[in-house]
C-alpha cells in the first residue's frame, strides 16, 4: 500500500505563482484607511469599486469573485491586518480575517478547478453519503490527491470566514445590522457543506481500488 500526503500550505503563498499574468495591477495598499467598522467597510466598497468585485455577493461555486482580483484583495487585506495587529479590537481583527478567508477559499476553489477531470471522482449522493459511481484510473491517485486537497481546504477556509464573521456580528450590535440576517454576505451560502462526506468517501475509493491511502493534512 501506497501514502499519498497533501500538506495544505499557506494559500496566499500559492497566488503569485498561481495567479494569471494578465492579473490585475494591486491597488497600494492604504495607510490612510480609518481602523474602525466604517473605514474597514468603506475601503472594501472602494476596491469592490476599483476591481470590479462585489465582496458582498460572492458565492461558491455560482458567483466566485474574478480570479484576478484575488491577488490585488488580498495584499490589502493583509496590509490592513498588519496594522490592526497594533489595535486591541477583536472585531475588526475578525472583520478583516473572514475577508481573507474567502479569498483563501475561492483561490482554493478555482486551483481546484484548474487541475481538471482527471481529479474528480464521481459520486452518487443520497443524502450525505456518497458513492463511487465508476471506476477510477489508479495512474490518477496523485491528480486526485491533489484536487481532494484544494477541496479540503476550500471548505476549511469557508468555515472559517462563518466562524469569524460570526464571531464579529456577535460582539458588535451596529455591525450585526450592516451583515446579519437578511443582509448577510451571500457567501455564507456556498455550497461546500458536503465537502468534508466527498472528501472521506474519495479516499475510501482510492484505497479500495488502488492500494493508495491519501491523507489531507
């Protein structure tokens, strides 16, 4: 028997070697940006503006933001949580950090993607249980390591901008009217809530058909 491991680095080291060439130029980050809930907000509507996004809207796997304005979102975003590091405020410190997490995830989504038909194995579903529904070509077992990985860490990423936006709504009441409720950013709907059922039942049909055991770390 075979060990395949996917060790799931940092995703926001894999955006200057994965992102196209023809990405966008990154706006500078700011100095300027006021550390509060309005300036925070206001400097998301600003490059929603200046990038063509719509932070509020993004949704997997229906309306992923442009792959080429993660890599300009996310040197703000990391720029801007650079500074708050300085500012003892546990809700915008968790504001700026589910920002990153939808990067983190729809970068992982789409790297998912790129790597093609020969990672996806297809299932029946019935529920949350999953099915192989044909045989998988064993010469695959890498690609399919690989893309089971990026899945994995979509759904991880996706996870953790609930928990942190939640986090955020829950300790400030004025915040909890902007995004909570009826107004919650629609990528609290992604569609990644299967994904830990997939990601097991892949595995078990590797090691059945193949000999080979991924492991996701």
């Amino acid at each position: 028997m075979k060990k395949i491991f996917v060790i799931i680095i940092l995703l926001l080291l894999l955006i200057a070697c994965n992102t196209p060439k023809t990405a966008l130029k990154p706006t500078e980050p700011e100095n300027t940006t006021e550390l509060s809930k309005t300036g925070i907000l206001a400097l998301f509507s600003k490059l929603d503006s200046e990038l063509n996004t719509s932070w509020r809207e993004e949704e997997i796997p229906t309306n992923m933001i442009n792959i080429k304005a993660i890599e300009p979102w996310t040197a703000n975003m990391v720029f801007l949580k650079d500074r708050l590091a300085t500012k003892n405020d546990s809700v915008l410190q968790n504001l700026v950090d589910a920002r990153i997490d939808m990067l983190k995830s729809q970068l992982s989504y789409y790297l998912m993607l790129e790597v093609g038909e020969k990672g996806i194995i297809n299932m029946t579903q019935l529920d949350k249980k999953f099915t192989p529904a044909q045989e998988i070509d064993c010469k695959n077992a890498k690609i399919i390591a690989k893309s089971l990985g990026l899945f994995d860490a979509s759904h991880k990423a996706w996870k953790n901008f609930s928990m942190h936006l939640d986090e955020a709504l829950q300790n400030d009441l004025d915040l909890r009217k902007q995004l909570g409720d009826s107004n919650r950013p629609k990528f609290y709907n992604s569609l990644l809530d299967n994904v830990p059922e997939y990601t097991a039942a892949a595995q078990k049909t590797v090691y059945n058909q193949c000999e080979i055991e991924i492991v996701i770390q």
